[in-house]
C-alpha cells in the first residue's frame, strides 16, 4: 500500500565548507506515507520545525497538533505524508476534513491542511514543495473539491492558492485577511460556494497543554526572536509608525501579513516596500509578494501548481513560460499601467471576431495565452512563410477582415 504511493523527485542539495563556497550534488526526496513507527520521529521534526517561528520563541503546540490529529474522524490518513531526503525523515504534512457553512447552513466538505513542517537543515532545498505538490495532487486523485487553510499568504499562492475571500469564503467569525486561502482542486469546485469556513476545534491548542506535552521531549533553549526594531531603524518615520500601529514587535511577525496588505497600510507606499524586501533579505527572512508579481497573478487566475520559467523581462513586461497539468502557457505581466491597454486589444480582437491568439484569462495586469512551441493550433512564422503565397493570402484577408470590423467599430 505505502510502496504504490511513494513518489521520488531529483533536487539539488547545498552542503556548505569551511571556506564558506557551497558544492552542489544530487541528492533524493522520497515522499511516502507515515507509518505508526514514524509518530514519535515526526512529532519532533515538527516541534524543531516550528521552534521560533513567528512570535513564537519556542513551539507553538503544532508537534501536540499532530500527536492529537491522528486519532480524530476529520484525520485524512490517505494524505500523511513525510519526506525523506536520501533516508533520513525531513519532513511532513497532515491533512483534516473541513467544511464551509454557507448562508443556507449547509456544510460543503473541504480539505484543510497543516501542519507542513520541514526540518531547519532542509527548508529551501525543495522538501516543502515536494510535499505541497505531491500531496495537492493525491488529493484531486481521491475527488476532494478544494483545500482551504491558514497559512504564510506571500508562500503558498506559487502553488495556485488564492485569498479565500475571492470565492466570497471568510473565517468562522465572518472576517477576512490574506492569511485565509484556498484553491479549487478542479474548474469550478468552489463556484457557488460561499460562506464560512470551519475546521476542527483540535487546532486551537490549549497552552497548558502545550507546556505539558512539551516537558516529553529534551529541553530546548527559547529562540531569541529578531526584534521588528532590526528593519524600522533604516525606515522612514511613516513606516515605522505603521508597523507600531500594527503591533508588529518581530520581523518574522510579517509573515502573517501579505505584501498587498502591508501595502494597505498607511504610511507603506511601493518604495517602503522595496526598502522592506531589501532588509528583509538581508535579515534572511521571507520576502513579500508585490500586487503585480507573477506569482499571485497565476493564483487569482487559478493556474494550480503551476511550474514558472522566466522568459524575460524588460521595460515593466515581464513574459513566463508556464506549465500546469499537462498544459503549456506564456504569461505577460504588465507592471506600467500605460501597457496594460494590451488586455482591452485582446478583449475588442475578440468581440470583433477577429481570428488571433486567444486570452485565455487575465487579471488586471496580466494575461495568460497559449504557449504555441507546445501547440497543435499554432505556430511560430518562419522564413519560408514569406515566399509562401498562401500564407500570403491568409494575412492579406486577416487584415482586410480586421480593417473592416475596425471601421464599422470606430464608426
């Protein structure tokens, strides 16, 4: 049964030499199922995972989560999964059943996951997004409609997660923040699905409890978290207000908030937040999404575990080859509002009947179109199609066709 769903991935792996150069080798991440011999192993890899994450200088009972989750109804054994990376266990995912209550008070049934927990010697070296894309798939093949979560909300939209409050889905308390995700796990999933999300009541861990469970596992120093102060001192004075304004005593408090909603806040203009990702950087702390970066453009889109390749980028366009379930896209951000008049033309190319690549979805500042080195539809011109008179012919009636349909249009 564990051998049938076992998946095994290539990844790069960095071992660091005393010189402080990194040599690259090869290295396997096996994902498997958790087996009742894993329990206590997994229970620790998670609490030095989470040991001074966030506000939190110690664990903040995500390794009790786990212990308890396994023997509760809404546990989801068929996705538990751990990762190994050439044998040793470093990481782990678990997933729950979770519902949305909608205004009708009926209960749709959806996945929640988490926690996702990566040991510190092995976080960005591929063991999360392995985890993240193995068990997101395993997840459609046993029919679940969709996976909503709390989670970091400028990391989980590059696997096609989107704020949860774009499907009209809020907290149970009727509140929304980016924080707050989710992903249909097929088209339309969640069309017509709108309300308040539940999950169940053992993720809101007791502190007692915590400190209890905690006392069965060897003493660990508290982390002496980087204090906010380490990024306002090389603010302007309205940034800094901001964050004081939002109670933000540790930098790595930020990764509760989204780059859009720190944006939001007054006082934090686009220049404060290039400053911020800068220091940020620096700090070795986790950078935060711009409105336009590519990443939350393909997730407003629901492009699911898309895998992006940068094209290029210049002027404010950027262009990325994408693929996503078998299917092969290019993506065009357009940062300058002046070039976004891009979309309209594609849009009025359309209305008018006018033959021409197809927009297969946009945002605001951003359109998805067909990748044609992958297509059966389209091609590339090529020289010989200058001495071709045929070609000839169909370009000569495309623009008859176009200066046709514009006249009538313009008139």
């Amino acid at each position: 049964m564990y051998e049938t769903s076992d998946a095994l991935l290539r990844k790069p792996k960095l071992y660091e030499n005393t010189g402080g150069a990194t040599t690259t080798m090869t290295s396997t991440i096996r994902i498997r199922l958790e087996k009742p011999q894993d329990y206590h192993a997994v229970e620790e890899l998670t609490r030095k995972a989470f040991w001074g994450c966030m506000n939190q200088p110690t664990c903040d009972g995500e390794h009790l989560l786990v212990h308890k989750l396994r023997n509760l109804p809404s546990f989801v054994p068929e996705l538990d999964f751990v990762a190994e990376v050439d044998g040793q266990l470093a990481g782990h995912i678990i997933y729950s059943i979770a519902g949305v209550i909608t205004p009708d008070d009926r209960e749709i049934e959806v996945l929640n996951f988490g926690p996702i927990s990566v040991l510190p010697e092995y976080k960005r070296s591929g063991v999360g997004t392995a985890l993240m894309r193995h068990s997101v798939l395993e997840a459609q093949k046993l029919g679940y409609r969709a996976i909503i979560f709390y989670g970091h909300p400028d990391y989980y939209p590059r696997f096609g997660f989107n704020r949860a409050s774009s499907f009209g889905i809020t907290s149970e308390n009727g509140k929304s923040f980016d924080a707050l995700m989710a992903m249909p796990l097929y088209d339309g999933a969640l069309d017509g699905v709108s309300g308040r999300y539940i999950y169940d009541k053992v993720y809101d861990t007791d502190p007692q409890e915590v400190d209890e469970f905690d006392q069965t596992f060897p003493p660990k120093e508290p982390v002496v978290l980087p204090p906010i102060k380490l990024l306002t001192e090389r603010l302007p004075e309205n940034a800094k207000r901001a964050m004081n304004a939002h109670k933000i005593a540790y930098v790595s408090q930020l990764q509760s908030y989204s780059g859009v909603e720190i944006l939001s806040w007054e006082g934090i203009g686009e220049q404060n937040m290039v400053q911020i990702n800068h220091i940020l950087k620096e700090l070795g702390q986790p950078e935060k999404l711009l409105p336009t970066s590519h990443i939350l453009q393909l997730a407003q889109m629901g492009v699911r575990l898309p895998v992006v390749q940068k094209i290029r980028q210049k002027a404010g366009i950027a262009v990325h080859r994408v693929e996503s379930g078998g299917a092969h896209y290019v993506l065009k951000v357009l940062e300058n509002p002046e070039d976004r008049r891009e979309i309209a033309n594609y849009e009025m190319l359309a209305a008018l009947g006018i033959p021409t690549l197809p927009m297969l979805k946009h945002t605001a500042c951003a359109l998805l179109l067909p990748d044609v080195e992958h297509s059966s539809e389209y091609r590339l011109g090529c020289e010989a199609d200058l001495s071709d008179p045929k070609v000839a012919t169909a370009i000569a009636k495309w623009y008859r066709k176009l200066h046709g349909k514009g006249r009538a249009y313009l008139g």
